[in-house]
C-alpha cells in the first residue's frame, strides 16, 4: 500500500448528538449546516443517500430500507445518538424532480410532507425511543414536519 495523503486524524472516539438522514443533493448541504448549527448540534453523524428518506417510506424497497434502518441502529450503538433527523427536498431528483408534480410546489411538498411521516412512523416502529424529526427542504428554507 502507497501512502497518498499524510493527516492526522482524531483518534477519539466520540458520541453524535444527532444523525441526519439526508439526501446527497449538495444543493441543500449550507441549509444543514445552518440547521445544525442553529439547534446547537455539534457531532452529526451523517447518512447521505439519493431520496433521503424514500426507502424507509416506500413500500417497495426493502433491501434499501434495511441498509438505512441498520445505519441508524449502528449510530445509535456506536455513537449513543440520542436523536434523527429525517429529510426530503423539493426538486429531488430521486422522486422523479420537481417535474413528477408538474411544477406544482403546493402537490410536491404535500407528497413530501407524506413520504416523512410514513417513514416517521417506520423508524419509530424500529427504535420506538429514539426521538425523530422530519424535516422537508426547499429552496427558501426548512421546514419541520409534525
């Protein structure tokens, strides 16, 4: 093996104060860290996949939903994460863009607003403790779903 880059890193190990199921959209990546640093949340650990959320709230997807839900188990065991943030976002291109509604943000964030509660209840089904927060980006800003 070649050693390509000489860094050094942390060896500390350390406890996320939130894990974050987010989309790999780098378009949203400044509206996170302005949402994390607002909530004060320091260590996130991260799980960034395209459509966030959509194979814990899709029916079908099974073998995508258990990769997500074991990560979210890893956290919490490896890194005692007491909490998840779940998020979907307008224009994903995972859902088939702003062009599967037609345009329509009202119908988009409606659908979105759906796609988080289901895998609210999905993820709370699996780890009825951990405390969930859904929340549905668009280009003005985050929104939180109940």
């Amino acid at each position: 093996m070649k050693r390509i880059l000489k860094f050094r890193s942390s060896k500390k190990h350390y406890h996320a104060d939130v894990g974050v199921v987010w989309c790999m959209d780098k378009r949203f990546r400044r509206l996170l860290a302005a949402f994390l640093k607002s909530e004060k949340l320091k260590n996130p650990d991260e799980v960034k996949v395209a459509g966030g959320i959509k194979a814990v709230a899709s029916p079908n997807g099974n073998a995508e939903k258990l990769v997500l839900l074991r990560q979210v188990a890893a956290s919490m065991k490896l890194h005692k994460t007491p909490q998840f943030v779940i998020m979907t976002h307008q224009d994903c291109g995972g859902y088939g863009g702003s062009a599967a509604f037609s345009g329509d943000q009202t119908k988009e964030r409606r659908f979105h607003e759906q796609q988080l509660r289901r895998a609210k209840r999905n993820i709370k089904r699996k780890f009825p403790y951990l405390r969930v927060r859904a929340v549905y980006a668009d280009f003005d800003g985050l929104s939180e779903v109940s």
